[in-house]
C-alpha cells in the first residue's frame, strides 16, 4: 500500500448559477496578460452544448487521454512514438478558432470621432493581430443554449440518444439545461504529465497538484494534445505552455483557490483524500463499465488504522491526516457516494467530481387546485425530463446505474427535507425512497447541510502546507535510497 495525499475538489451542480463569477476572479489573477488572453483556466459551459474549446469531448477529433490496451493503458495521440511523427504538424491540437480570437474594442474612436449625424461605435480589434474583426465566438457563446443548431445539438453526448430522445430534449416543455464549471482536474493519471517530451510537467507530492516547470517547457505543446480535458494552453508570446496552478500559492496560506473563494453559489468544496498509487494502473485499465468503482477504490478510508500507519510511513503528516478525515470531498465522493469523476473514460482519474443536477420542481394545477404530491412535483428518476443516458455519458461512461443510483440518493434527501419543512408529502413514500438506498434520517440531514448551510470552513477543509519539509525531501533525493521527491517512499533523514 503507498498512501498518498490529493488536494480533490467537488462541484455540485445543483447550486451552480451560470454567473461566471468563478471565471472572471481566475481571469483578473492568472490570465489577464499578453498571450493569455484566450485562456479560462475556469471556465463554464452550458449542458448540452459543445463546450470550450469547440468539441473537446470528442477525442476522435483531439486524441486526448489514455485508451487501454489489455490491462496497461498508452497515451491516444501523444507519447514518444506518437509525438515524434507529429513534432512538426500535429493535427490533434486545437487551434485558435477552436476556443476563439480574443478582442477588445477601441473605446478611443467614441472620443475622437469626427462630428456627423451618425452615432460613433467602438469597433472590435483582435487582442492577437491588433486588426479589426468581425466577432465569431467566445468562451461562453452558447451560454444557456444559446444557438442551438450550432451549439446544444451538436453536443457529442446526445450521439448515445436515439433520435426521438435527442427532440424530445428540445421541445420547449421539455427542454433543460445544467451549467458545467471546468478547471484542472489535477487528475492522479495526469496524460499530460506522461506526454512531455521535456519533462516540464510535474505532480506535486505533498497535494497531488499538477505544475508546469515554465524553465523546462519547450513549447513542444504534447500536453495540449494529451490533456482530454483541455486544460493546457498554449502562451503564442511566451512560447510556454501553462494551466490551471489551483491557485497553491493561497493553498499554501491556508486560503481557497480564487474561482472556490468568488463561487456565488457555493457550489465548491476542497478537501484531502488519500489514496493507494500501487493501485492506479489497475484503475486506469479497467473497462468502461467498471472505471468509476475501481477509481473510488483507490481512495482510502482516513479513519482506518492501518491506512495512517501506512500514511505516516510514507511522511504525510497528522494534519494531512486530520484534514483527510475533515475533508466534505470524502464525504461526497466515498461515504454518500454522491459526486463522480468527468468522463472517466478518458483513464486519467480526474480528482474533480460532480453531484449531478436534479431537475427543477413541476406541479400540476387541475380544477383550480395546485397539486403539490411528489408525483407530480418529480417524477421518477427514470422520467426525468435529462435522460439518465446522457448523464451517463458525462459522468460514468455510459454506466447508467451508477447515474441512477446517485439521482435516487439525491431524490431521497430532496424528499426528506421536504417533508420536514413543509410536510405535505406522505410518510410512507418518503420512507420508501430512503429505504431504497439505505439511507437514514440523520445522513439525509447532514447531506442537506453540508449542502445547503454549510459553513466556509465546511465546504474548503485545507491542510498545512508543510513546504518547507516538501523542499527537504527533494534536496535528500541522491541521498536517501528510493525517495523521489514525488511519492516519500521512504523516511527522510528528519521525519515530518
């Protein structure tokens, strides 16, 4: 067993508001500078849509992420081989028009424009070339499904529906849509770590989370390619790659990540788990229908005691520790088994999860009398107006189950807490949602809480830095036999 620690995160979409206030906060701090001007490192998405960049799910089109062969896993499009044939064209790699020309507008000519009978505009002007352009798309251009044809219908999630159940989504009794914040997923199998021919791209040890050393980035841009997620970009005037940092600077003083501290919704949750790395291989290499099980198996139980003797063996300290069993992520992901990975297909066992959206409340009005029975203020979850085939899609690669299993856990607590604040729905069928998967009155309650009325210091449980004995480790590397620097696989000389 090697015990290591991970910085994860939860997003729970029920909360988000499609406000971008996340996007804008990493922006001003990580990306507002010349060659940047394209990057979100946070970003959000309207589901269905197409996303940004343009159909980075599709990976017939981007070769990102890991495919399995027999019971290892090798990169899709980018790797020694790979990389080497296309080192000097590599079709797999998003261009510019895929995410979109950045712009500004020239304020100065409302000023300086001469005197006439016509209203003077500020035309737009690329923050690329400095020319005039005519504006085509943006980060956020099908916000709220905006353009449909162009953007929700061609959602590469909605190729498992039938065609009948994809126009059914878009019949405007029907017709929902989810917001989908998208950061760095600092994934334990990180492709693009495993793709860099120069070796710039590192895990950190002491939190998992996934850098780019921009002194040895040689701008051969393989991580762009590997990474399924999209969430390496390219700096044209710097000639580096880089991403999202998860704000570790802030981390390391004990404060969240920007996008989690702006988060008007309060949607985000960051907490440590610790997990078994001898395990990730297997993990990476399962079949689809078994990838999101053998991930939450990597992740261990905090409070076992073999797990912390195994944990300190390996230098993770007591306040690692400690966080690791505070962590709302733990919660979430192992104990309520609420939240699960994005598109897990891509083997890269991403450390960001999601507790999918429930559908907005219907009711129905007949003989003037406002029927309020659950029945008819939700239906089933296999009648929900988002077929539990697309969510599959996103969340558990195409294991519908899984996905069921997890709305039906989220119907039961929505029922509860019904009940108890407004106490209009019948007591034996709310009983029977909560039998159904095996949940008590008391986890309903602390589910509701951490979700509804949690406190600051709930929902961003982040442990101590402990920098200063990280450093210590990887200045030890040629002496201590074994120790990396990235996994402490033995004892340093001074223990933590």
């Amino acid at each position: 067993m090697d015990v290591r620690s991970q910085v994860s995160m939860v997003f729970h979409l029920d909360k988000c508001i499609g406000c971008h206030t996340c996007s804008i906060a990493c922006k001003n701090i990580w990306t507002d500078r010349k060659g940047a001007e394209y990057m979100w490192w946070n970003n959000v998405e309207t589901k269905p849509g197409t996303g940004y960049p343009t159909k980075w799910e599709n990976q017939d089109i981007y070769k990102g992420g890991w495919e399995k062969n027999g019971d290892t896993v090798s990169l899709k499009g980018a790797g020694k081989f790979k990389g080497l044939k296309n080192i000097f064209h590599n079709p797999h790699m998003p261009v510019l028009d895929d995410y979109y020309e950045p712009w500004t507008y020239k304020y100065q000519d409302l000023f300086t424009a001469p005197e006439g009978n016509d209203q003077p505009t500020a035309t737009a002007v690329s923050l690329v070339t400095g020319e005039h352009m005519d504006v085509q798309s943006g980060p956020n251009w099908d916000d709220d499904m905006g353009g449909s044809i162009d953007y929700a219908r061609q959602d590469v999630n909605l190729q498992k529906l039938s065609s009948a159940e994809q126009e059914a989504m878009f019949q405007l009794e029907r017709m929902t849509f989810h917001y989908l914040p998208r950061i760095c997923n600092h994934c334990l199998n990180p492709a693009c770590v495993a793709s860099c021919p120069s070796g710039a791209l590192y895990k950190r040890g002491e939190d998992g989370i996934v850098l780019i050393n921009q002194e040895r980035c040689r701008a051969w841009r393989m991580c762009v390619t590997a990474c399924p997620y999209k969430k390496s970009y390219y700096n044209w005037n710097t000639g580096k790659s880089e991403k999202c940092v998860l704000c570790y600077p802030r981390l390391e003083s004990g404060q969240a990540p920007a996008c989690f501290h702006s988060c008007v919704g309060r949607i985000r949750y960051l907490g440590v788990m610790l997990y078994d790395a001898d395990k990730i291989e297997a993990a990476a290499a399962a079949p689809d229908d078994q990838l999101v099980n053998a991930q939450m198996d990597i992740y261990l139980d905090p409070f076992d005691p073999e797990v912390i003797k195994q944990a300190k063996l390996n230098g993770i300290a007591d306040s690692t520790i400690t966080a690791a069993q505070n962590s709302p992520v733990y919660k979430f992901v192992k104990v309520w088994k609420l939240a699960l990975p994005l598109h897990p297909e891509f083997r890269t066992l991403p450390n960001l999860f999601y507790v999918p959206a429930l559908l907005p409340t219907m009711a129905t009005v007949a003989d003037g009398v406002y029927n309020t029975t659950s029945k008819s203020l939700w239906n089933g979850v296999e009648s929900n107006r988002l077929p539990m085939k697309y969510l599959a899609s996103l969340f558990s690669a195409g294991n519908t189950g899984q996905v069921v299993d997890v709305m039906k856990r989220l119907m039961a607590v929505r029922l509860h807490r019904r009940g108890v604040t407004v106490g209009d729905l019948n007591a034996a069928e709310i009983s029977s949602a909560m039998n159904e998967v095996n949940m008590d009155k008391e986890t309903a309650d602390a589910i509701f809480r951490l979700t509804a009325l949690a406190t600051f210091d709930e929902r961003f449980v982040i442990p101590p830095a402990h920098r200063e004995e990280s450093i210590e480790m990887l200045e030890n590397t040629a002496d201590v036999k074994g120790n990396t620097g990235f996994g402490f696989k033995e004892t340093p000389a001074r223990g933590l």
